[in-house]
C-alpha cells in the first residue's frame, strides 16, 4: 500500500478540528509544538485519500491563514501499515466514505496532484520534446523502409506523443483547461513536425510503398481498435502507479509515431490514398486512448471537477470512435462484397 506523510501547521485552537479531519483519513497521527504558536500534526495517509483529506482540510481552513499543509513521500514505514491501517483509523466519519469498489480500483495508484504533476511536466514545447519527435520519426520511417521491426519498435519506446495524448485524457478527466490546451499545442506541433520531416525525408530517400512495415501503417482492423483500448487503459493504470516499466510496453502496444511517418513518406511520393489511411491509423489510436484514459481514470477515483465537461468530452470522442468503427466495418463489408 502506497502512503504519504502529511505535516498540517494551525494554530491552538485549530488542533481539535484539525485533529478529528486527520484522524478521518490518516492511519497514524502525531502532534508536536511549533514557534509562533502554531501546532505541527502529521500523519500517514494512503496515498488515493491524499485528495480527499486535503480537501477535508481546504474547506475547514481555507480563510485562516496560519494554515499550511505539506505532502511527503514515504520510502518506508515501521511498524508496517496493513491494509485496514492504510485505509484510515476513523473513516467512517469523513464526509463520503469511499465504497468497497472504489478503494478496490484505487488502493495502488498515487494522488491526483502527483499524477497531474507528473504529467504536466512532460508535455512542454520545447526544443527537447522536437528534436525527440525528429528522432523517433526517422527512426520509425527507416525501420518501416528496410523491413527491420525491431528498429521500428525503437521509435515506439521513444514514443514523444504519448505524454501529451495521456495529459489530454487527464485534462478532460479533471477539467484542466490548462493542461488540455497546452496538451493539444505540443501534439499539433509533434504531429505537424513529423509529417513535414518524412516529407522531406522521401524526396531523399527512395522506398517501396508496399514494403510490409510501411504498408502495415495504412490498414485499420477492428481488432486494431481493441488494443489502443486496451493500450491507453494500461497506460493510464501504469501512470497512476507510477510504473514506468509499464508504459514502455504501452509505448511499443500503440503506435502513434509510424503511421505519421508512413504518412509523411506516402505524401512525398504523391501517394495520397495510403497516406490518408496511415493519418486515419493515427487518429484511431489518437481516439482510443483518450476513451480509454479518461475511463481508466475515472475508474480509479480521480475526481472530476466539473461531471458535464467530461462527460460532454466523452460523448465526443465516444461519437468518433463509432464513426471510425463504422467507417472500418464499411470498408470490411465493402472488400468482401467486392471479393465475393
């Protein structure tokens, strides 16, 4: 069970209160005196009710301004915490007790704020963040020319647009304007990089449009469908946690790197319809994860600020990935009756 340590300053009078929320929440709590006549309480917290006790506390001590609160990481603990113990000693009395489910589905992952900072540091415009989307697709566009899938699966592992498509579901998860627009800035300017690098990599370069790794990038299945389900849903599950040997393995699962570099290369040798599929594999993928990442946040408890904007964002993404279903279940019905 992943925890926390919480330090809480207030003043005298402030301790019973300031005690009773800590106690609603925390696992173990200790008080000792501070200058200024203030009192320090801290207490070990599990780290998914970090949120709901710092809200706990945000509304009892919002206007007094004595008040602060500090959230540590904790390397370990002893005596060791059990799970009844991580839950909190008196949750029965805060606001909203959490259900059997919801503690189920979130008792591993980190608080809301970890998550969000995580996240929000990685999707800065930046030289950085270019150069690594260069990188990746003309590694992707060289491994895709010469057959080699192992070159092909370097570029994933580098995989720049991941961060900003995961900061998008978090945004709509929690209704950061914020992070969703500065998500959308730096995937527009990864996917606008990219295109116009292979571009001009195949006016340089010379390649057969049907070589299998290139061609690969321009057909959707359904079951292609279902794995960037799957893929974005384990991806935000290893995010939540913390798993960064998780999402390497999302990041090889999904590709959202190859099919634009495919797409680059078809355009530059005037191959519009292939480099339209590889565009329509993207958006796929692109439509997938954010569904399944807001669903997989959702699932673990973080808190939308405002239900109507994610459930509105839901609805649109949900509305194009039956659009796409249906476009790819078309062109299957199309093939076969052409076919038969």
């Amino acid at each position: 069970m992943t925890s926390r340590l919480i330090e809480v300053l207030v003043k005298d009078l402030d301790v019973p209160d300031a005690t009773k929320i800590l106690r609603a929440h925390c696992a173990r709590i200790w008080q000792e005196s501070s200058p200024e006549g203030l009192e320090k309480l801290s207490g070990i917290v599990s780290s998914h009710n970090v949120e709901h006790l710092m809200r706990a506390l945000q509304l009892r001590f919002c206007d007094t301004p004595e008040f602060s609160a500090i959230v540590l990481q904790i390397q370990a603990i002893l005596p060791r915490l059990g799970t009844d113990q991580a839950e909190g000693l008196d949750i029965q009395s805060a606001a909203r007790p959490p259900t059997r489910m919801e503690r189920f589905f979130s008792r591993n992952r980190r608080s809301t704020d970890e998550i969000y900072d995580d996240i929000a540091g990685t999707v800065s415009l930046n030289f950085e963040f270019l150069l690594n989307t260069v990188l990746s697709a003309l590694i992707a566009a060289l491994g895709m020319r010469s057959g080699q899938v192992a070159i092909v699966v370097g570029a994933m592992v580098i995989a720049p647009l991941l961060s900003p498509t995961l900061a998008l579901a978090l945004s709509a998860t929690v209704g950061s304007r914020t992070l969703g627009l500065k998500a959308i800035r730096t995937l527009a300017a990864g996917v606008v990089s990219i295109l116009v690098f292979t571009v001009l990599l195949g006016l340089l370069i010379d390649f057969d449009p049907r070589a299998p790794e290139l061609y690969n990038r321009t057909v959707v299945h359904l079951a292609d469908i279902a794995l960037a389900l799957a893929s974005g849903m384990a991806g935000v599950l290893a995010l939540n946690k913390g798993s960064g040997a998780s999402l390497v393995g999302v990041m090889i699962a999904v590709a959202l790197v190859p099919p634009l570099a495919a797409a680059g290369l078809y355009f530059s040798h005037g191959e519009f319809e292939l480099a339209l599929r590889g565009l329509f594999l993207f958006a796929t993928n692109l439509v997938c994860i954010n569904i399944a990442g807001v669903a997989a946040f959702l699932i673990q408890g973080l808190p939308p600020e405002r239900w109507r904007i994610t459930t509105a964002i839901m609805v649109v993404w949900g509305g194009l990935l039956l659009l796409i279903i249906a476009m790819v279940t078309g062109h299957i019905f199309l093939n076969i009756a052409w076919t038969g």
